[in-house]
C-alpha cells in the first residue's frame, strides 16, 4: 500500500536526500518546511550547505511537473509541495508556530487521503509527541541508526585449550582455521582465553584477509612517554601504530584516554619516525552547556577555547612543568617546527589532505554526511583518527545512535584497512571514573 511520508524540516537539513529513500511511496514537504530551510542557505555551515542543496534538488523536479499536483521521482513514488488552511485543535496548536504549520499537514492529510496512510517524519521528539495525541503516525528518520548496543566493539574473547594458548606464544600467530566456530572480522581484536585456567591467556589481532591471529606491536618504552594502562588501551594504540591501518576509530566515555593516545601515536609517526609529514587535530565547534557569545580577538584567539583540550593533552605530552611554561614553553614549539596543525572542521572541506595523520576529536557530534566529507579529504598516505563519547552529545541534530561516529564504525567494521576499538575503563583519576558511571 502506497503511503504519505510527511517530511519535517530537521529531516531534510539532517539529510538533503531524504526524499529519495522512502522508496515508491509519496513524499510531501510542507510549504512552510521551505521557508524554513529558506532561513538556513545563507549561513557557512553544514546546515546551511544542506539547506542549499535541498533547494536545488526540489527545484530540479519542477522539470518534471507541477510541485503542487505531484512529480514522479526515481524510487517510483511522487514529490509534492502543499499547504493547508487547517488549523489544529487549541491544546495543541495555540498561536502560529511554525511546527504546528507543519504538523496541521499531516494533520489535513491524514483525513482527507484515508486510502493513503499518513506517516509523519521528524527527529523532533515533542512533535511526534503531539502528532501522536492526534491520531497521526509518527516516526524519526532513521535510514543511518544503529542501536548502542549493536555497535561494533572491535573485540572479542575466545576460550580455547591451554595447548592452543601456548602454541600461539610459541609461533607468534595462531590460524583461524584451528579455533572452531570462529568467524573473524579483520583487524578485530582476540582474547585468547585458556579454558583450564583463568591466569593463562594472550592477547592478539585479526590480520587482515581473516586467515591468522597475530600478537600484537609492542611499543617499547611507551610512545611519547603514554604505556597502556588496560587491554583496550593495548589494542588501541596497536592499531594506531600499525601504518597498514588508515582509518582508526577510538570509542569511549570520558578518561579512557582516546584522544591522549590517539595524540601521541600521531606525534610519534610524525617526529619520531618520519611516516607522515604531519599530525592535523581537528574538532567540531559545540559548546557545552549555555554559549558565552563572540569571542573578541582574531580568528586564533576565537578558537582557543574550543582547542584548549588539545593544547592540554599535546603539553602533557611534551612534558611540561610549570617552570617551562612560565619560561613561555607551550604546545606552539611543535606547531613552530611544522609537526603538528589544530584548526577547526570548518576549514578542512575542499581540501585534499596527503600524507599527514589526522586526528577528529569529539567525532560523535558529527551528522554521517560530515564524516563522510572529512574521510573523503584523506589524500595518498594519510591515515585518520576518529575519537568520541557517545554519551556526550552536543549536536541537536544527532543523538548516541545515530551520530557520525556511530555510522562509521558499523559501516567500516569488515575493512581491512580500518579497524576500531571501545575503550571502557576510565583512566583519568578515580573520580572521573566514578562520575562516568554514576552520573
């Protein structure tokens, strides 16, 4: 049966190409959805961007017919663009907001087209709240979800006879054929467990063409002065050492050491070892809680609250006492010698970014089109890192499920260049572990 999938605007700012992926159903945005969007073209944002791009695509269709009667898309179903004089009962749509507008559309539709269902779509929780107190069907947008606890973990335990344990110490690998049941992911990381005793164990990775269990890297002397403190923080920085490995995500609540880690490998590939030219650290801009307004200064003094926590990790790195710093010693002695760049995300698309190892903190407050954008500047050579909470959500426009981050790693989890890890246990001090978990 044919339906109407009515689009809120949040929807088409969150993903320009909504309209197509409802299939051969009936697709209509609300007239005031477009004076909406309408507000957005102008700004220098991805929600502006969005915007732009939804605009052109709408108007592409006039080509084909009136926007008001119907037009037929690709998917087999139609677009249309309406309005309606209805009015919504005075509980609900009390004065003229422009949400009720949208919701008196679906509210219209919905009686007027009974052989045709009427599905509400928007990622506006107390919408759907309120289309639901008036019979409509309403539904989020959830083509790119996946659930918390389906997200791929990157990791696995394994119980096995204690000779198996041992022969993998012995050889250094271990094939996949010799554990029944088994079925590898590349890059997926293997606790070997010896099934007659607890204490007797190893710790490996997947290769990547699925075939053999290898030990993994050991770093010595830690890297950058960080050694691992947990087997997560192992396996991470086994992947963010291991150049074959070009897209690295680090998932994990806050004190787990992602962004620390992720930082010192990189300094460590760009100084130490020469394999990049550079380590780029970028973050999107959300701030946390109530915004302090416009920052005074140029472009550098506006961004340096944002930056703060990179130039926080990247100095205890150097190791710096107080002494160096009140001598002027800081993170910009790297930045000086060419090693290392922090810039905002605003200023990485349109660029082709070559050779350099690339670090995108806070990655859950990303859309999924956004990382795509920052994957897709990776040039010949360079590897990237994403890290992020996804408990720890700035972005209205995403949620713990449906963020960049999130998208990512269920989508490059078979890949044999990239591989990912969640990392679980607070490292920062006791109590920022107790306040992950408690709070």
């Amino acid at each position: 049966m044919v339906k109407n999938f009515v689009l809120d605007t949040n929807v088409l700012l969150h993903d320009p190409n909504a309209v197509l992926n409802f299939g051969p159903n009936d697709v209509v945005i609300p007239i005031y959805v477009i004076e909406e969007i309408d507000r957005f073209k102008k700004e220098l944002s991805e929600l502006g961007r969005n915007a732009r791009l939804v605009g052109r695509m709408i108007d592409r269709f006039r080509d084909a017919g009136r926007l008001n009667e119907g037009v037929e898309m690709p998917t087999g179903g139609t677009l249309r663009v309406v309005f309606t004089n209805r009015k919504l009962p005075a509980e609900i749509g009390i004065g003229q907001k422009m949400d009720h507008k949208i919701l008196a559309v679906a509210f219209d539709l919905n009686e007027k087209e009974p052989d045709k269902p009427t599905i509400f779509i928007t990622k506006d929780t107390n919408l759907r709240i309120k289309a639901d107190s008036l019979g409509i069907t309403a539904m989020d947008y959830e083509t790119e979800r996946v659930t918390v606890d389906e997200i791929y973990s990157g990791f696995c335990e394994l119980t096995m006879s204690g000779e198996l344990v041992d022969t993998f110490y012995r050889q250094g690998h271990l094939e996949v054929d010799m554990i029944p049941g088994f079925e590898p992911v590349a890059n997926q990381f293997v606790h070997l467990k010896d099934e007659a005793s607890a204490n007797h164990g190893a710790l490996g990775r997947v290769d990547p063409d699925n075939r053999m269990i290898n030990q993994l890297l050991k770093a010595r002397g830690g890297v950058w002065g960080i050694q691992p403190r947990n087997r997560e923080q192992t396996f991470a920085l086994d992947l963010l050492l291991d150049d074959r490995v070009k897209m690295v995500t680090l998932a994990g609540k806050a004190g787990t050491g992602k962004t620390l880690m992720a930082l010192a490998a990189g300094l460590h590939k760009t100084s130490e070892e020469g394999v990049f030219q550079r380590l780029l650290v970028s973050r999107p801009i959300f701030p946390l809680g109530r915004d302090i307004g416009f920052l005074p200064g140029d472009v550098e003094d506006k961004l340096n609250p944002w930056m703060q926590p990179i130039f926080d990790n990247v100095e205890l790195l150097m190791n710096l006492t107080r002494r160096d710093k009140s001598q002027g010693r800081s993170y910009r002695e790297l930045m000086d010698m060419g090693l290392i760049e922090i810039e905002p995300l605003t200023y990485i698309r349109g660029r082709s970014i070559p050779n350099q190892y690339i670090i995108i903190d806070e990655a859950q407050n990303l859309t999924p089109h956004e990382v795509k954008t920052i994957i897709t500047r990776a040039g010949d050579q360079t590897k990237i890192v994403l890290t992020g909470d996804l408990y720890q959500i700035d972005n209205p426009y995403v949620d713990a499920t449906s963020n960049g981050l999130a998208y990512v790693v269920n989508r490059f989890k078979d890949k044999n260049i990239t591989g990912t890890v969640t990392l679980r246990k607070g490292e920062r001090s006791e109590l920022a572990e107790l306040a992950s978990d408690l709070l």
